[in-house]
C-alpha cells in the first residue's frame, strides 16, 4: 500500500491525500455497519454511501418526481424510499433510471465528504461499492461474511420484511466477483455474531480488523 494515494478527482482542487482509503461491502445483513463501526473507533473517517444516497434522493426528488409520478412522493414532499425501492426492485429499466438520476448527486456528495476529511484515513461503506466513484482508488477492500441463516434472522428483525422478500433480496446480491482490482487486496471479516454474545463478538471482529490494518500498515 501507498504511503500516501493522492486523488485528484474531477480536477478538483485541493488534491486529496488519504491514507489509507478502504472500502468496506458485504451482502445484505452481514453486518458491515458494525465492522464500520469499529473503524470509526479506531479514528477512521467513515462514510455510509447508503445513507448518503437517502440524502441523495431527497436533493433529487423533483427529477424523480418527474420520471416516476407524484405517486412516490409522501404528503411532505419527501421521496417514500420504501414504495420507490420496492417498484424499482425487478425492474431493470427503471431501477437504471433512479441510479441515472441519483448516482451523480451521490458521487458529489461523496467527493465534497473526500474533501471535508483530506488527510484522513477513511472507510468507503457501501453495499454496491464497485459502483462508487471511488472504487479504483482504494487501497483495500474490507468483506463482511456472516452465514445464510443469520443474515436471513438479522434482516427479519432489522427491516420486518417477509421471509419471501427477504429471500428475493438474498438471491438479487451476488457475491465479492465485483471486487477485483488489480493490485488490491480483498480481506475479509467473518460477522457470525448474535445478540446474546455481542460483547464477544465485538472483541473477536476487533481483533481481525487490528490484524488487517496491521498487515496494511507492513
């Protein structure tokens, strides 16, 4: 890894010096905020592109408005994430749609945050991290694995969905064959942890992520 990576994005001054600049992904409930979560414990700047991507949809809410109808809108003129999410989910072209209007104000958005923490060391969260503008740029990329069975248990209590949809969104994900970059290594971090032993399972994810940031620092 590069002592220093200095980015110059979209010839945007001042030139960015981040070091180091890791991406964290994972399948949907493998527990990647957690993993975040520990980084940011550890003086990581990081950075939910999930979360940024509700601000997203909000700053673009006239043009989605606009494609899609006043139908996806609430009573406040906010964008009803979850009505939009599940019409755009199986749809192909209209989910290519919503990314053409909201992955600019995304990318934006993640250049201006690059900006607020210029040298520092920071973390890229993100479920579809090969789509971030940032993607080449990383000098590690951090896996969060958890079994099947759990990630299934995790989204039913997190996101009260069905067993029917959860298992739409299981088979809609495809593994890490995105996650090739040459010259960057992919670590990856087992998350098989359950509520009844989160103290442990903190200490056990800890400890892989001191080894990976050991192994990054040589």
């Amino acid at each position: 890894m590069n002592s220093w990576r200095i980015l110059d994005l979209r010839d945007r001054k001042p030139v960015f010096r981040i070091s180091p600049l890791l991406g964290l992904t994972g399948l949907y409930c493998a527990g990647k905020n957690f993993v975040g979560d520990i980084f940011t414990a550890k003086g990581f700047a990081v950075l939910d592109v999930d979360k940024l991507g509700y601000l997203a949809l909000e700053n673009r809410r006239y043009e989605i408005a606009q494609r899609f109808g006043n139908g996806f809108l609430r009573p406040d003129g906010s964008v009803d994430r979850r009505v939009l999410g599940a019409y755009v989910f199986g749809r192909p072209e209209e989910l290519a749609a919503l990314e053409k209007i909201v992955h600019p104000e995304v990318n934006d958005l993640t250049f201006e945050w690059m900006e607020a923490h210029n040298g520092t060391p920071c973390v890229i969260n993100a479920a579809l991290l090969h789509k971030s503008c940032v993607f080449t740029m990383l000098d590690a990329i951090i896996f969060v694995r958890a079994p099947y069975i759990i990630r299934m248990f995790r989204a039913k209590k997190r996101d009260g969905l069905s067993w029917k949809e959860i298992w739409k969104r299981f088979s809609s994900q495809r593994f890490d064959v995105y996650y090739s970059i040459p010259k960057t290594d992919i670590y990856y971090i087992n998350n098989w942890g359950c509520s009844f032993f989160s103290r442990l399972d903190y200490y056990r994810v800890e400890k892989r992520v001191n080894e990976i940031l050991s192994v990054l620092r040589g």
